[in-house]
C-alpha cells in the first residue's frame, strides 16, 4: 500500500495515529488487506484520512488521522480490523511500534 498523495485534513486539533513497521519477506495477502484497511478506515466516524509509504527494504509508516480518541479506539476494536492485528502480527511484521499523538499546530507549502 503505497499512497502518494498527502491527505486533506481539517485545522487541527486531531489525531495521528503513527504506524511504523518492518514487513516480513512476501506478500502473502498482505496488500489486499492493507487495501481493505484503508477502504473499512475511511467509513469510520472520526476518519479523516491516510497518508502511508513504504521503502523496498520492508520498511513502512502509516499515518491515519483522526477527529478524536474515541474515534481511535473504535477503530482500534472494530471487528475486521482487529483480524487485520492479528494477522499483521502472525504472519506480516518482524517488528512495528504505534504511536498516537495530537496535532496541535499543522503547516503546508
């Protein structure tokens, strides 16, 4: 899941939820299911977008945006994506750390 477009996001304040992680070696079903997060994420109440990349070492970062905490802990239990969790710790990631974090102030060029 590769996304080249930077999200569109309202005036802060919201949250970022920051996703980095180290892919294990293939695919098996990795991108469909990273393809049905983003899809499943965007429906959510409180999403407010996306921007994600990935280097050709394994190494990625996602960042979603959220509207709230609550939004984020719905996210986090909702049914399909808990699957997702486990299924990105048994088969698709050497090693990941999330962090969440509010943005207080955001700047663009």
């Amino acid at each position: 899941m590769t996304t080249s477009a930077f999200a569109k996001l309202p005036e802060p304040p919201y949250y970022s939820v920051i996703f980095s992680s180290q892919r294990t070696p293939g695919e098996n079903g990795y991108g469909h299911m990273a393809d049905r997060m983003v899809e499943l994420a965007s429906g959510q109440p409180g999403y407010l977008g996306v921007e994600s990349v990935r280097g050709i070492n394994g190494f990625g970062i996602t960042v979603s945006y959220w509207a709230s905490l609550e939004a984020i802990a719905a996210w986090r239990s909702h049914a399909e994506h808990q699957i997702a969790q486990e299924s990105g710790k048994a088969l698709w990631y050497e090693h990941y750390e999330l962090r969440i974090a509010c943005v207080e102030r955001a700047y663009a060029k």
